[in-house]
C-alpha cells in the first residue's frame, strides 16, 4: 500500500507548531513566573555593584526587593554611599529604609515618574575635602568637570584689609548637569533624617529633619515642599513653593523657588532661583529677615547674647559654593534704621577661619539702647563697650561702619566712620573718624590681646577744629578768656578691659595748637602787672597770632607745659596741670618780659581751683617757678608725628630748644 507523502508533510507542520508553541508557552509562562518571583529576589548586592560602577565610590544595598506591576514597588534597606576620599566619615549618605513605587512605563519612555516615596533613617554629609572638592560630585557623572572653581586660600600674609571692603571674587555657579535626569516625585514623605554640611574648615551645621512632605500633581505643576526639623538643635519649619519638575531638568535655567523659614519669632523669606537647588547651591534672590527678638537667630549662629535685639533686613543674597553674600540690603536693629553696601561671608579653607566683610551705614545708632541688658533702667552713663581679642579668631573681619548720629554713654557723635579689621591676635583699627562739639577726631591704632583680660589700645588720633567755649562747657569750665578753635596731635596708649577703662586710664602725649583766635586784653595786662592799666581802661581782645602746648595725661590727670600765647600785646608762658576726674586744675602765667611794655612787671599769675569756681592770685615768685615756665626740653621729647605737628606752629621755634 502506498503512503501519502502530503498527509506526512502536514504531520510534521503541525507537530512543529505544537513543540513551538509549547516553547513558548514555557517561556512566557517562566518569564510569567519569574515576573511574579522577582519580588521575593534580594537584588541588593546586584544593584549595589552597578551604583558603584556608575558612581564611582562604593554603594552597599544590604537588601532591595522589586514588587512588579503597572506601578513597581520597590524597597531599599540598609543603604550605604561611600564619602569621597579624604572625607571626615565613611559614607555621605545612610538609608535605614526607602520604599517607592515607579510607573513601569516611565522605565522605557522616561523621565521617570515615581510615587509614595517614603523613608526612614536618613542620613546626609556634605562637606569638601582638605583640597576644596566637593563630596557631592560623582566622578562617573561627568560633573567632576562642570564643578565651580574655587579659588585656593589666601596665605595669611595675603589677608591685607581693604576699606571699604571689596567683595570676594564670586565663584562660577555650579550648574547641576545631571539634573536632566531627576524623575517626577509626586509624593515624598521622610522622617527622622538629618543633614550635615561640614565647612571646608569643620564647622558643622546640622539639620534634623523630624518630618519631610513634598507634593505635586504632574511633571509640569507646581510643587509644594515642607520641612519640619531643627537646625544646630534650634526648631525650624520650611514650606516652600517650587517649579514644576520640567523646569528641575531643564539645566539651561535657574529653578525657581519660593520658600519661607520658620524658627522661633523669626521668619526668613527667599524668592529667587538655584542653578544646583538638589544642594542648595547656586542661589540667587531677594530675601527678607524679620525677627522681634534676635534670639532664634544667635542661637542658630551658637552665640548667647542677653538682649533683645528688634531686627528686620532685606537683600539681594547670593550663595556660590563657599561665597554667602548680601548686597543692596535695608533694614533696622534695634530701631537704628541701616543700609548694607555689603556683608559677605568667605568659607575658609580646612583649618581656616572663614572671612568677613561688611559695609554699613546706619541713620542713627544708639548704642545706650543697643547695649543696655534686658529689664535694665536706662542709665546712659553706664554703658561701656567691652575690649575682646581673640588670638586665633574665626571669622576674620574687615568691616566698615558709618554712623551719621550716634549716642554712646554721655557722648553725641556725629558723622562717625569706623574701618576696622579683625586678624589673629588683633583688631586694627584702621580709620575712625568721628564729629563731637562741632570738632573732628581722625585716629587710627590698634587693640592686641593682654594678660588677665585686659587689651592693649595703642593709638594716633588728630582732633581739629575744637571750640574752646564749646569744650568748656561740655567739662564744666566757666567762661574762659581765650576764643578760638584748637588742634591736637596726640598719641594715646591703655591696658584695660574696656572702652571707657581705656579712656580714662590712657597714657596720652599731645601738642596743641591755635593759629587763629582771640585772648582777652586784661589777661596780658593782668599777667605782665602792667602800671598802666592805672590809667588807662583796657578791654576787647587782642588776635592770637599762635598757641602751642605739651600736654602729658594718664589716668585722666597731667600736665600742660610748656603752654606758650603769643598776641600782639605780648607773649604769656603757662604751666597747667589737671585733672579732669576731679575737674580741678591749677594754672600759672606769666608774660615774657622781652614781649611786654616798660611798665610792665611780669608778676606770674596762678589760677587754682575746681572747673567751675577757681580762685585768682599771685603765684610764688621764684627761680624754679621762672624756670618751670621757661621748660622747652619736653618739646624734643614728643613722638615723632607730633613732634611734627608741633614744629607746624609758629610758637614751636620761639620756645624750642634747637632756636638760635
């Protein structure tokens, strides 16, 4: 019987399909069973391997479970990322737990979209390395590159102060290029994490976070972000309003924010942009302080100041890299309403303190309110500024500060200007210039640190301009006889705890000086015993063509001799001595017999007595009196600058030892 080769051929078709078809249903139903499987599979180690080879730094995943679906659960426990070589700890960040759903077609067709984000037991560090470099940099994501540069740290022979102080070079904004990668996060709730930014020099500045909320409809809608923490163990909460995450990867542009910070009675508000906002760097914006009492704010920065300090401030602040800075700024401290030019904050490198600047003027500024303790009465006379110098001091200053009005103890200063520069082991006062009574004080010096708390002011200061009538009341002095506007040159030097300590204790070597002024006429006659004044009425005033003393002052008490008048009518020499604690003084004069008439007996006067009631008579006539008022050897003995200054007076050759 013949077979039929076709039936055959169909045979085998069909149980070719049948084996095929089996094949594959195998195959889908592994690939099916697997896809259910997976979920009970820890692919921590696998993961962790690949996030290494991608990083660059170690990763360690001790375990991580995928749960398939339209929407994949994943769950992360145990996280480790290794910190950059040369950081302070092992890791940069730690994950007791992290679970999170991703839309499984977001995988293929990305950006990726991610929900109900929740975690537990997040740590962060950031810091940079001795070397200045970032430890949030990745070397696989080739931002290492894109990294702003920083400039390397100034040697501290290099850290000479500028007035008024200039702004630091601003450093590149770093610009977050993986930032086209970020994926949509349509709800993000973590609890007790916390992050640490470590300054290039140690300084930590720790951030608990209690609770961490972020929400949002869509890739392109607004996101609204909440924090509920604490910063250096102080509470703070934010609430913030972002951009929509397409504009988070969209790298060519800042991202815009909006966010207000909350910490006791003080609100910070901050609307502006970031170019790296994952690490809040690159920040850009106007921003506003407002606090009633400062106190939220001193703690924050780890100072305990006892007052209670009114603030509000309002800027345009800048953040890049290691450059804090607030420019165009308005406010008022305490009442004293101020504009700030600058106040910039310069990270240091490790081991480095960091660096300050500040330019400030203030309308007015009462430092008797602005000193005086909590509940305390006003007592204007008893407020003092305390002399501190740190030897290894951290920030480094360079600061200038204008004042048109101050009120300081029972002083009104007018006019005030103040460069001063804090440096290791001294603050240099580099200019202060400053209006009293109409004159002008120009000094400059500097303040080092002294045994048993005390500071050492050393110091050169010109007043001009000083009314004498004006400076006599002031001191309690009765109606003098001489009018006009004196100059001085001194140097001054004091080992004291404070300011008003300092006044009134200092070491003080001067040369005053009038070249333009009046002295009444009976004075000459009075001095020179002039016979004539028998018969003649003397009154009216003669022109000072020259004044010129040596005043010596310590403990507020000293000595003004020689002391030389020179007038038309004649030339008085005097000897003062004073002391202003006591407001007492006593005075001898005499005229110079050479400068006097025929009739005169150049008798010496002495003046004696407290400030407002001294008694007039005849000095002791003698040769060591003649002699104290003929001394000129201490003019050879002023400090070079106001030896100087007292060589610019006509008096300095008609009584100086060197004239012929």
């Amino acid at each position: 019987m013949q077979t039929n080769p076709t039936g055959h051929k169909r045979s085998r078709r069909f149980w070719l399909l049948c084996a095929a078809g089996g094949v594959l249903g195998v195959a889908g139903a592994s690939v099916l069973v697997g896809w259910f499987a997976v979920g009970h599979v820890n692919l921590g180690p696998f993961v962790g391997r690949r996030a290494t080879a991608m990083l660059g730094r170690p990763v360690t995943i001790h375990s991580l479970t995928v749960k398939p679906g339209s929407w994949l659960q994943v769950q992360l426990d145990d996280v480790h990322v290794a910190n950059i070589e040369g950081g302070t700890e092992p890791d940069m960040v730690r994950v007791g737990h992290l679970s999170a759903e991703v839309k499984l077609a977001s995988l293929f067709k990305g950006p990726m979209i991610v929900r109900h984000v929740a975690g537990d037991s997040v740590h962060v560090l950031v810091e940079r390395t001795p070397q200045n470099k970032p430890n949030w940099r990745f070397k696989k994501q080739g931002d290492e590159a894109q990294a702003a540069p920083t400039p390397p740290a100034l040697p501290k022979e290099e850290l000479t102060p500028h007035f008024p102080p200039q702004a630091s070079p601003m450093p590149a904004f770093p610009v977050a290029q993986e930032r086209s990668s970020y994926p949509t996060s349509l709800d993000v709730a973590i609890t007790n994490g916390d992050v640490i930014y470590r300054t290039s020099h140690g300084t930590d500045y720790r951030a608990a976070l209690k609770t961490v909320n972020l929400e949002t409809k869509d890739s392109n809608s607004p996101v609204t972000f909440k924090v509920d923490g604490a910063y250096n163990t102080n509470p703070v909460q934010i609430e913030a309003t972002l951009q929509p995450f397409a504009d988070l990867r969209d790298s060519s542009k800042p991202y815009g924010m909006q966010a207000t910070i909350r910490s006791g009675d003080m609100t910070i508000k901050f609307d502006g942009t970031a170019t790296d906002p994952v690490n809040a760097d690159g920040l850009a914006g106007h921003v506003t302080v407002d606090t009633p009492t400062s106190a939220p704010l001193m703690a924050i920065a780890g100072l305990s100041v006892p007052l209670t300090i009114p603030m509000q401030m309002e800027g345009e602040f800048v953040h890049a890299v290691d450059v804090w800075r607030l420019t165009q700024g308005k406010g008022s401290v305490k009442g004293n309403p101020l504009t700030i030019t600058l106040a910039e904050l310069k990270e240091g490198a490790r081991g480095q303190p960091d660096h300050v600047k500040a330019d400030i003027a203030f309308d007015k500024l009462d430092l008797n309110g602005f000193l005086a303790k909590n509940g305390a009465p006003s007592n204007d006379s008893a407020t003092d500024l305390p002399l501190m110098v740190i030897a290894t001091p951290d920030p480094l200053v360079e600061a200038r500060v204008i004042a048109k009005d101050i009120r300081y103890n029972v002083y009104r200063l007018n006019s005030t200007t103040l460069m001063v520069s804090v440096m290791p082991g001294v603050m240099n006062i580099n200019t202060l210039s400053v209006g009293y009574l109409g004159a002008t004080l120009n000094a400059s010096g500097k303040i080092e640190a002294a045994a048993k708390g005390n500071a050492h002011v050393q110091g050169q200061a010109a007043l001009t301009g000083a009314d004498i009538d004006a400076f006599r009341r002031a001191l309690g002095f009765q109606s003098v006889p001489l009018r006009g506007r004196l100059d001085m040159q001194m140097t001054v030097e004091a080992t004291q705890p404070t300011l008003n300590a300092a006044m009134s204790h200092a070491t003080v070597a001067a040369a005053v000086s009038m070249k333009n002024g009046a002295l009444d006429r009976k004075v000459i006659k009075a001095a020179s015993a002039d016979l004539g004044m028998l018969f003649h009425k003397v009154d009216g005033t003669t022109p000072v063509q020259c004044l010129l003393a040596v005043v010596s002052m310590q403990n507020n008490a000293g000595q003004a001799l020689p002391l030389r008048i020179k007038t038309a009518d004649g030339t008085l020499s005097a000897n003062a001595r004073f002391d202003i604690n006591r407001k007492w003084f006593d005075l001898i004069f005499s005229t110079q017999s050479e400068t006097t008439g025929r009739f005169a007996l150049d008798i010496p006067v002495r003046v004696s007595g407290s400030f407002s009631s001294p008694t007039v008579g005849l000095a002791k006539w003698s040769a060591e009196g003649r002699a104290m008022l003929a001394q000129s050897e201490r003019l050879t003995a002023l400090p070079a600058g106001v030896r100087k200054f007292a060589q610019g007076n006509a008096c300095y050759r008609a009584i100086s030892p060197e004239k012929k």
